[in-house]
C-alpha cells in the first residue's frame, strides 16, 4: 500500500471509509484490556510463588553473621542480601542500604530529605527559591510525578538512542547552580528501550555541575530484564566511573526486584558513595529502625546467588519475549511503509516508544479507549504530562495474556491508521490542496 502522504484525497478518503467500518466491528466486540502500566503478568508471577515457601515456621531465621532477622536492627540491610543486590547492580554491597519493597518509595524518600535537610550539608532544597531537575523525554512518569509533586520545575532533555543529549546536559548542568539533579533509566529506558551508550556514561560521570548538591538519579530499573539471551545491551558501571573522574559523590543509584518476584513484596537497594551513604543513614535513624529482613532473608534463601537470580530472569524473558515479537510484527504488518508512525524495538525492559504523526497521539488512545483499550495517557512521558508535540505514546507488552495483545494491537494499528488520515485530509482541506 502506498504511504498515506502519497495518496490522492479521493484514495484516503476511501481507506478511511473502510477502517471506520472496521472499527466498528472492534466496538461490538465489548473488549475490556489493559495495556497501560508496565505490570508483570500473572505467568511472570507464578515464577517466584516459591519464595513462599523457603521459610517456615521451624526455619532458623538467622543470618550467617548471628543477625535475627525477626528482630529490631541492620537498618542499612543484611549482608546476604547486599552481596545478592552488589551482584545484581554490579556494585560493592559495602556501598549499598536494602530496603523495603519499592525503589520509586526510595527516590520519593531521596527528594523529600533533600528538601528538608539538604544533601551532605548543602542548604536544603525547600528553602532555596529555585529548584529545577533534567528530565529526558520520552521518559517515566513516576520520576516526573515525584518532582513535580515537590514543587520542582522539570526542564525536559531529548532522548536519543545513545542517551540523554549530553551537549545539552552537560552546558544547563554546569550554568545553572538551581539545576539539582536529573532523572534517568539508562538500561531499557522507560518507555523507549534504548540502553546509554559508553560515552554517555563516561560524561555523566565527568559532569561539572554548578550546584555542589547536584545528584544523578540513575534508576538502573531493568539491569537485568533482558528479553534475548545472547544480545543483550552492556553499561559501564556508574559508580566506578564517577570514582575514576573524581566526581564519587554525583550519584544515588537504585535498583529493585519489583519486576523479577513480586512487585509489592520485594527487595529495594540504592547503591552510592561512602559520603553520600553517611548521609543518608543519618537521616534513615530517625525514619525507621529497619526494614524487613525477613523479606529479605527470604529473597536471598529462594534465588540463593546471582546465578540463580539469573536463571530466574531468563524464565521471564521467555515470557515476554513473544510478547514483544508479536507487538512489533502487527505493527510492521499494519502501518509499516505508511508513514505514519515510528517505534522502537527495544533488547529488553519493559514497554516499546511510538511516536505518531505530530498532533495525533491523543487522538489515538481515544479511539483505543472507546473500543474497551486501556493505554497510558497521551502525553504521560513528558513532565506534567504535556507532550508538545503530542506524538508519544507508551505501549506496555507485558500484562495481558497473548491473544488478548493480538487484538488490542490489531485495535491500535487500526485506530493509529484512522486518525492519522483523519489528519492528513484536514491539512489538506485547510490548505486547500490535493494530497498527491
């Protein structure tokens, strides 16, 4: 089929006559899915229902070091579970705090000392008149909700698929002293599945930022969530290059097992710098006495090593990988050659980036919605939700069941293709041209 843009209006009027005949069919058919947060399925979570039973009543609870892990204590977390997350993150463990089950409940906690107490002795936030953070886009709207729940101006950054612009980056950080931090997933980025390259990480590490307090938060979410087992995309460890350029302050990085046992009941770590871990523990006394160590006894127990951690994730893959292939193959079948939509083809992560012909990325989850499709608003990986562009869109793979994907694609493409003649015939007639 020739490329929309290329069609006369008579031949687009037509094509479009026909998909709306074909929508109508997808309104009969009641459908109630939902492909809008990037949730594991129900087979993702049968992998770990084994945790529920390596401990037991007449378990020792104990760890090898003595440590009751039913008791008050360890509040930076136990070491077996720090040696299992050091490996997972590729970090030391004795630069690592465990804990609870959230590492978005660790990044929200972060920010909110950081504007009540201030980071290593720097003014606190929340008394300066200006704080603002870098927001690569399209990115994670948990990571803009947060700052913008906190008052904090977001300054969006371009993604591209080597990284955060770093020119960019690298010029906003070291003018501008109220510039505090930037939020980033450099492995399978959220939504777009693009990994930082090599030289983006080593220009992180040699920032020179104008605030003394200027963090990275480097949310290293989908560290090992590959979908492939022999292509799979590699980082340059952060906290070691940082170390190297003489900048082993500038970074909180977290990690979690959300997506790799159960996402309400699992393990959270950030790993950071000696100075930066003194801080925070300094401030975690007077939150809590400990987090659950049981929970993490139990993670430790059941994967036993990295290793088994690591067979635990290639079952995942298995699941998803299909999932993916099958997303990506309905999009190609469909509005491949169309010239109306672009997407990325992420190694790993969890969700895929689609952009849509400018203005019509609204539009487009509208149609979904309408015919029983639940997607991620329009619009939600931008700061305050306002993609000026209104072209991107979050698709999120993992959740529903095969055949209920096929359709909701299928119902996608379809409504992908819908709007954007829509919009091909209105330029048109505003322009008072013939689309040729």
């Amino acid at each position: 089929m020739k490329a929309y843009a290329e069609m006369t209006r008579e031949e687009l009027t037509a094509e479009l006559a026909q998909l709306k005949e074909t929508y109508k069919s997808y309104q009969k058919m009641d459908l109630n899915l939902d492909m809008s947060r990037g949730k594991p399925s129900v087979e993702q979570l049968d992998l770990s229902m084994g945790l529920m039973d390596v401990l037991s009543s007449d378990c020792d609870l104990a760890c090898e070091d003595g440590t009751d892990c039913r008791n008050y204590g360890v509040i930076d977390g136990v070491q077996e579970a720090k040696v299992l997350l050091g490996d997972m993150m590729e970090n030391n463990p004795d630069n690592i705090i465990i804990f609870g089950n959230s590492s978005l409940n660790v990044m929200y906690d972060t920010v909110a000392r950081a504007m009540t107490h201030g980071v290593m002795g720097n003014t606190p936030w929340g008394k300066l008149d200006k704080v603002k953070f870098l927001c690569p886009v399209p990115g994670y709207d948990r990571h803009f909700a947060i700052t913008e729940y906190f008052g904090i101006e977001m300054i969006p950054v371009p993604l591209t698929p080597e990284g955060p612009d770093m020119d960019m980056v690298e010029k906003l950080v070291h003018e501008d002293e109220s510039i505090k931090g930037i939020w980033c997933v450099p492995k399978y980025s959220n939504p777009t599945g693009y990994s930082y390259s090599d030289q983006t990480v080593r220009r992180f590490a040699r920032l020179k930022p104008a605030a003394h307090d200027f963090r990275i938060f480097w949310d290293n979410a989908y560290g090992v969530h590959h979908l492939y087992e022999h292509k799979q995309d590699h980082l340059i460890e952060i906290l070691m290059e940082c170390k190297r350029a003489g900048n082993p302050d500038l970074v909180y990085k977290f990690s979690s097992t959300s997506k790799i046992t159960f996402p309400g009941s699992g393990i959270a770590a950030l790993a950071t710098s000696p100075n930066n871990l003194e801080d925070i523990i300094s401030q975690l006394r007077i939150q809590t006495i400990g987090h659950d160590k049981v929970n993490q006894l139990r993670h430790v127990r059941y994967f036993g090593d990295i290793h088994g951690l690591m067979v635990h994730m290639k079952k995942h893959a298995d699941i998803l990988r299909p999932k993916f292939e099958m997303v990506e193959k309905i999009l190609e079948d469909e509005i491949g050659g169309l010239g109306i939509g672009e997407w990325t083809k992420p190694i790993g992560g969890y969700f895929i980036s689609f952009d849509s012909l400018p203005g019509c990325a609204k539009a487009i989850v509208k149609r979904c919605k309408k015919c029983g499709v639940k997607m991620t608003p329009a619009g939600a990986t931008w700061p305050y939700g306002k993609d000026p562009f209104d072209t991107n869109i979050r698709i999120a793979p993992s959740y529903p069941p095969l055949e209920d994907l096929r359709i909701a694609t299928k119902l996608f493409a379809l409504s992908i293709k819908i709007v954007s003649a829509e919009k091909l015939l209105r330029d048109a007639g505003k322009a008072g041209a013939i689309i040729t």
